[in-house]
C-alpha cells in the first residue's frame, strides 16, 4: 500500500527513522541527544531521597542519616513531605487554570532555585553543617526546586517526545543517570560536589535552550477541561508501576542504600532493555500494550518466585533485590514514558499530568519511610513481597479485561446500527470470502483497501475533520473500536468516544459500517 502524506503517524505500520532537522516535526538526532543528556542530569540531580541522594551517605555530617534523627532523614521526609503538597496544589490549579504559567518564566525561576539547592547542599555537605534547621528549609527548598523543574522538563517531553522518542529518550536517560550515580560513588568528594553542581546545570539549561512554543490555540471552555477521573482512566494503570517503584524503595531503604551497586545496574539495564524495545518493535503503541501488558506482569511473577526459592533454599536476597529492582526500574521507567505520550496526546495539560504524577510518586515514598521505619527489620522483606504481588496481580488482572475489549475491537464495534461485523486487514490485499463475506453491507464485498489512506483523506477534507477525527476515521475504516483507538492514541475512552461521535456526525453515517463503505473501493 503506497503511503500518504496525510496519514497519520499513529496508523499501525513499521517504525520511522529518526528524521534530520528540516524534516518533518521530530526531533533531529543531536535534539534526541541533547534530550536524553539533559533528561539524564536531571534523573542524576534531583534532590529526593534516590540514588543521587544515597551517594552523599559518605559524608560524616550523615553518620546518623538512617536513625530517626538523622540529617539525611530529616533532609528526605521534608523534600518529599513538601514535594507531595506542592505538586497536589499544581495539580489543582492546573485543572482550575485555562491558561498556564509562562514557559520562560518557569524555566527560568526553576533553573535558579535548582541550581541553589544543589549549590547550597553541596555546602552543607562539605563543610559538615550540623544544624538541624539548615537541613529542613534545604528540603523546603529542594522540594520547590523539584517540583519547577518536573513541570519544566514535563512541557519539553509533553511537545517533543511522541510515545515511540519518549521510550528511546527516557530509557537512556535513565541508562545514563544509573552511571552519573555509580561516578559520584567513585569519584572523591569533591569531584563528587562539582559533578551533582553541573548536572544540575545542564538539566537547569537544556530544557531553555530545546523549548518550542506551541501553536496557539482557542482556550477550552469550563465544561471541557479534563477531570481527574479521565486522566486515571488514561494513566492509572501506568503509573502504579512509578508508585509501587516509590513505596518498595523506600520500604526497604535499608537494603536500596547498602545494595546501590544492584539498583543501578538493574536501572541501567531497564533503560537499556526498553530502548531496545522501542526500536525493533513494528506497529503501534498501545496505552496497555506490550511491555506493560505482557513482560510486566510475567517479571512480576519471576520476582515473587525468585524471592520464595531464594528463601526456602537459604541463598540470602542478592538475587532477589537483583530482581526487585529490575522489576520496579523496568516499570518507573515505562511510567515515565507513558507519561511524556499522554501529554504528548494534548487531551490534558502536561503540568496536570506531571504534577499528579509526582504528587503520587513523592507521597507514595513518603508513606513508604514512614512504613519502613515502623517495621522490624524482619518485616521489612514480607512488605516488599507482599507489595510485588499487588503489584502483579493488579497488572495480570487489568491486562485480561483489556485484552478482551482490544481483541473484541479488532474485528468490529457495535456502532450506531448495532452491527457487528469482521474487516479485512488493510493492506493484505485479501479480498473478504465465505461466512465472513456474508456479513460484509453489499458495498464491501470483494473489497481492497486500494487507495485507503488517500479516501480517508478525502472524507476529511470534505468534512472538515480535525487532525485527532483524522486518525480517529483511519483506525474506524480498519476495524478498530473505541477501547483500541483510545489505547493506541493514549487517550480516554470517553474522549475516543466523543471523537466517533462528531466524525459520524460530519460524515452524516450512523456506524461504521458506513465507514467501511465509505473508505473501500470495489475491485475492478
């Protein structure tokens, strides 16, 4: 099937080669780099309780930082403590807000205040500050710092990364921040120092410097802004995978501080493992799909079966925290991923999505400290267990229901008629027979989709359909339904679903059998 200029880049069809600079709306090569350098400092930079943080474990003012009063524990539960409310008041202005904060104006404030938090850290750090205040208004602080710099660069991804570039770009980065860790384990303290200040730079600067302002648009109307429900429905699921990640983390800090060395390994490998992915996968993308409808769930389950061997036969939990921290790298990773598509869709705003996101995430951490400083240290392994099989049963369960409604939507949806018909796979050049041709409207049989993407342009040209109602008709003319659409273009079902509606209503059809009558031609 010869393709059009005007299908869309969501038609299922093998990956496209990343594109030079004047061609086409992706990013070049070098902007992939830059991309995942800045994406990579940042991961290395953030001043939460994470790898960076642990590497400063080394300092003698933190000698006490796991006891209850410890600097780097009073230092952590204030940054993420801050970091939930802060982000849970973003999240709500951001529903309530038609317009948002200027993009340079954010970036620019959040660049400063991200840079003084490393800067005045890195000070406390050398200079063995042992003022208990000093630790708190620095988790204030970091925690504003933060919370800037995840809407910054939740913008940036939002335009720039469509969901193929955002596993590429964010598995790297991820690759990329598991070695700028394992360095400031290995570098002396101050070259430790003088690495986290230009990380913190670079990931301060790139985000100014790759910005694209987006191309003006009508402001929605009240009625029409997204609520909290929709986006659940979009990336509920998804993110469990960044909470679980959060809450096991923290649980077993203990472990995660003394096993550094595992955890980056495991996160280098992740991010390594979905690049991979990303590029050798043919077709589309779906919202539940591959890796989190298929190797999740699976690793899940190799995990719980490798903590219960590594237990019976007394080999200690090296090779269960190997795989515990595969599993939840592997998945934070896809997260943040399916995050960057989700903006990337523009249903919701990328402050709402990011803001939710690491209100969630800081909030799941929080409560995991509290839960693991409460435990005994022999419960402390039962928790993470216990949290890995919620995890996984969550995923094999949401996996089945929507396999069954995709698979339900391959063959045909129940329009506006009640039809339900089967639809030939566009470009086999199979002609419909049999049974199955019996069910075909009269108009469709022995039908070829010749010329499919240009009358689909056509029909949208005439009617005047919007580009998402364009790649919306293209899944409709191939025999997708709703759940599927909305899936493969990271959006709501109720979204997907009003879409439908309105092209039905332009096209002046009652279902898509009309559709397929409208986008096929009979063979001559």
């Amino acid at each position: 099937m010869a393709k059009s200029a005007d299908m869309p880049d969501a038609v299922p069809r093998a990956p496209r080669p990343f594109r030079g600079d004047g061609d086409g709306a992706d990013p070049s090569r070098g902007m992939l780099a830059l991309l995942v350098l800045g994406l990579g400092c940042l991961f290395s930079s953030l001043l939460i309780y994470s790898g960076t943080v642990i590497s400063f474990l080394r300092f003698p003012v933190f000698s006490l930082a796991l006891g209850p009063a410890g600097f780097m524990g009073m230092f952590a539960e204030t940054t993420l403590l801050a970091a939930t409310l802060i982000a849970a008041v973003l999240a709500a202005m951001s529903l309530r807000r038609s317009r948002p904060l200027p993009f340079m104006a954010l970036g620019a404030v959040a660049a400063v205040a991200y840079l003084c938090c490393a800067l005045g850290f890195g000070f406390a750090c050398h200079f063995a500050v042992d003022i208990p205040t000093v630790y708190l208004l620095l988790g204030a602080a970091a925690a504003v710092a933060d919370c800037g710099m995840a809407l910054v660069w939740g913008r940036v991804c939002a335009r720039r990364l469509p969901i193929r570039l955002a596993l590429v770009v964010v598995g790297a980065a991820s690759a990329l921040s598991a070695v700028l860790c394992f360095l400031y384990g290995w570098l002396p303290l101050e070259g430790m120092l003088g690495l986290l200040f230009v990380c913190s730079a670079v990931a301060a600067v790139v985000p100014l410097a790759v910005h694209e302002p987006p191309a003006p648009q009508g402001e929605p109307a009240a009625a029409d802004r997204p609520a909290l429900a929709s986006l659940f429905d979009v990336a509920g699921m998804p993110s469990l995978g960044l909470v679980a990640f959060a809450f096991a983390m923290a649980v077993m800090r203990t472990a995660f501080n003394e096993g550094q060395g595992a955890y980056l390994g495991a996160l280098a490998l992740s991010g390594a493992g979905v690049v991979a992915f990303a590029l050798l996968k043919r077709g589309p993308f779906l919202l539940s799909g591959g890796l989190q409808q298929t190797f999740l769930p699976i690793f899940a389950l190799v995990v719980l079966a490798g903590v219960s061997i590594t237990a019976t036969l007394g080999w200690g939990g090296g090779a269960s925290d190997w795989l515990t921290y595969g599993l939840y790298s592997m998945a934070a990773v896809l997260t943040l991923a399916t995050l960057c598509a989700v903006a990337h869709a523009g249903e919701f705003s990328a402050d709402l999505v990011f803001s939710v996101a690491l209100c969630a995430f800081c909030g799941a951490s929080f409560l995991g400290q509290q839960v693991g400083g409460a435990l005994p240290d022999e419960m402390i392994s039962v928790t993470v267990t216990l949290t890995t099989m919620l995890y996984a049963f969550a995923l094999v369960l949401v996996s089945h229901v929507r396999c069954r409604s995709e698979a339900d939507g391959i063959l045909g949806d129940a329009g506006a008629s009640g039809e339900t018909f089967p639809v030939p796979a566009v470009g086999s050049g199979a002609p419909v027979a049999g049974a199955e041709e019996a069910s075909l409207p009269d108009a469709a049989r022995g039908c070829e989709p010749l010329g499919f993407a240009g009358r689909c342009a056509a029909l949208a040209d005439a009617h005047g359909l919007t580009a998402r109602e364009r790649e919306i008709l293209t899944y409709l003319a191939e025999g997708h339904n709703g759940s599927y659409i909305a899936s493969a273009l990271f959006i709501s079902p109720n979204t997907a679903r009003t879409h439908i509606h309105n092209i039905y209503r332009k096209l002046n059809i009652s279902s898509r059998e009309d559709i397929l009558r409208l986008t096929r031609e009979p063979r001559s």
